[in-house]
C-alpha cells in the first residue's frame, strides 16, 4: 500500500466520522431552532388572541404568515377527536395550564401543539390550542442542513485536491526519486543524475545527505577497483 493510498485513506476515514458528527450535531440544533421559533409563533398568536379578543378564525390567519397553523378555542363538552382530544387529555395534568408539545397524527404528519388553558368571564375552563404544521418548518430545516452539508462537502474536498498535490509534490515525489537512485547505486550504476533538492525542508535535507551518501559510495567503489592487493 502506497503513501499516498494511506494519507487518502486516513484522511478520508477522518473526515467521514467528522461530516457524520456534524450532520448529526447541526440536524439536532436546526430542528430545535425550527421548533423553538415555531412555538414562540404560536405564543405570539395566543397572546393576541388573548389580549385582543381576536376569533380563532382570524388568528389562525395572522399565524399563518408567520408558520402555518390552526388556531382553535374548545371547552370539555366540546366533542373532540384527533390532536385535540390529545391536548385536552394532556393539558389537564400540567399545572402551568400551558402545553407545547410534537404530536404525531395517525397519518405520520407532525404537528406541533402549543396550547393554554383560559377561564372565560363565567368561570368555565376552556383550551386555546395553536396547530402548527411542521412539515414546511421540517423542509426548511432540511434545505438548511442540506446547503451546510454541500458546502462542508466542497470545502473538504477542495482541501483533500491541495493537499494531494502538496504530498505529491514535497514527498512522494522526492522520496520515489530517491528510491530510484538508490536502486541504482545499489547495482553500481552512478550514470543516474544526482537528486536536485527544491526546498530546505525535512525532505530537502534528506536529499542533501542522501547525495553525499552516494557521492561517498562511488568514491568508495572507486577506490576499491583501483586498489592493488
């Protein structure tokens, strides 16, 4: 195996495990972003909804520029089904009377619930509960991760091409021309041009000993064929 086949190898190994903890790191951190920006939406539109007297109708019109969401008002002899029966069931054991939560609809879509418990002037308990629809705020989160991804993807491999022809050029190179050399001094061949270093590096240095090696070879061989026993 080649050095050149080995740096590839590790530097490919490296950058896998590092692009797949980053992918895994920015998917978390964007969707809870996504989903934080969401539920402060939906906040917004129950605290007008609150203060303004707003009918559920227009507010889920107002929320919709903002995400896309349903805005309802119910009480507990309301007849429900779906999210929320859900909501109903589950905001009645928190005592914040606030609830924000995914739920999973029997169709496979996400919605995210932001609900709160209200008293109406004559005391009785009613839910106003925010719908918002993640499947675009999702989307997004996945053009979000998908442009990061492409550009870490590019900027790697923009630097594995530089470093490639930065290995190729200060070391394998010079390494495989002094390979070549030693080949031949080692069958007594010294017609082969001496190497010419480029640079005062590890390698440059390497060069400069190498042909003084092989400059006291040939003298040595020299004077072992002129000498007389």
């Amino acid at each position: 195996m080649g050095l050149r086949l080995k740096f590839n190898l590790i530097l490919l190994a490296v950058f896998a495990a590092g692009f797949v903890t980053i992918g895994v790191v920015a998917e978390r951190y964007l969707e809870r972003q996504a989903l934080d920006d969401a539920q402060r939406a939906a906040l917004v539109v129950l605290d007008a909804l609150g203060f303004s007297n707003l009918d559920p109708r227009i507010a889920s019109g107002l929320g919709s520029r903002i995400v896309e969401m349903k805005v309802r008002e119910f009480g507990a002899e309301d007849s429900l089904s779906g999210i929320e029966a859900q909501v109903a069931q589950k905001i009645k054991g928190v005592s914040s009377g606030q609830l924000a939560e995914v739920i999973t609809t029997g169709a496979g879509d996400k919605r995210l619930a932001v609900a709160r418990t209200i008293r109406t002037p004559e005391g009785a308990s009613r839910v106003r509960l925010a719908n918002v629809d993640l499947s675009p705020v999702l989307a997004t989160v996945n053009i979000a991760l998908t442009t990061l991804m492409s550009s870490i993807g590019a900027v790697f491999l923009a630097v594995f091409v530089v470093l490639n022809l930065m290995l190729d050029r200060m070391i394998v190179r010079p390494v495989a021309e002094m390979a070549l050399q030693a080949d031949a001094v080692s069958i007594g061949n010294f017609s082969i041009p001496e190497f010419a270093p480029k640079s005062k590096d590890e390698i440059g240095v390497l060069g400069v000993a190498f042909n003084r090696m092989r400059r006291s070879t040939e003298e040595a061989i020299k004077l072992l064929k002129d000498a007389k026993f």
